[in-house]
C-alpha cells in the first residue's frame, strides 16, 4: 500500500490511468537507406532475394523429402510419413510461388529473366507418397464395387 501511495503522490493523481502503447511496424529499409514496401513488391532486388530465398528452401525440402523417403522405406512410420506429405505439398506450393516471383521480375520496368531450370530439380511429388494414393484409391474402389446392396445398414 506504501508503494502505490507514492506513485499517487508521485504523479499528483488519485484515479491513475494505464498507459496505453500505440505499436506501430518499423520502416523496412535497404542497406542503401531507401524505403522497402512491405505491401507491394515493387523492388527487383527484395524480389530477386525473395526468389533466391525461396529456391534454397525448395532445394533443402527435396534433400529432406529424399532422406524422409529412404527412412520410410526401411520402416513405416506414421510421424515421418506425416512430414514427408506435408513437405511434399510445401515443396509444390513453394515451386509455384518462385514461377510466380520469377514472372514478376521478369514483367518489371527493365526485368531479367530468371529461369528455375537449372536451380531447381524438376519435382512432380514424392514417389511414396502417390504410391500410397493410390493403394488408398484402389481400396476405396474395391470398397466401392464390394458394396452393390445400394442400402444402408443400421
């Protein structure tokens, strides 16, 4: 009680307020001191950087992916199963969104062309993991044709 009387006393209030905090982003700037946009990718250098981010990412994904699928083949766990079907679908979106920056450079005011070919493998998925579709779409067909009662049980 000592403690909060002198902070009354202190700020010559009896009813102190909260402070309240405005929070606000901080301006995202080059190493040459120019305003970086955040919403609008208009920069060909954050772009290019974005684009070079994004292809050592996929890169490191595929390593990854590989190393999962000979993991798996040794012995079937459900955990790594898991990573290996969520890397292959991040790997497939990461893929188009570099295609996509890569066009965007390519469209700007004085653009470069920057083709993925030769720095990144041409990935059609993990070979596990549409192996494992499709043996889950063949039960489901199987299933499917097993059932012709066309009535349901309760």
């Amino acid at each position: 009680m000592h403690g909060l009387k002198l902070i009354k006393m202190a700020n010559n209030n009896t009813n102190p307020q909260p402070r309240q905090y405005t929070v606000t982003t901080a301006p995202r700037l080059s190493s040459n001191g120019t305003l970086i946009s955040n919403e609008n990718d208009t920069n060909p250098v954050l772009l290019e950087a974005k684009l070079l981010e994004s292809i050592t990412s996929i890169n490191q994904l595929i390593s990854s992916n590989t190393h999962l699928e000979q993991a798996l083949k040794e012995e079937m766990d459900d955990e790594l199963l898991s990573a290996l079907i969520e890397n292959d679908e991040l790997i497939i979106r990461k893929i188009d969104n570099a295609r996509l920056l890569s066009i965007k450079l390519k469209n700007m005011n004085g653009g470069v062309e920057v083709s993925l070919n030769n720095k990144i493998p041409l990935y059609t998925g993990s070979e596990l993991v549409q192996q494992i579709n499709k043996k889950k779409d063949e039960d489901g067909k199987k299933k499917d044709e097993g059932d012709d009662s066309g009535g349901m049980y309760l």
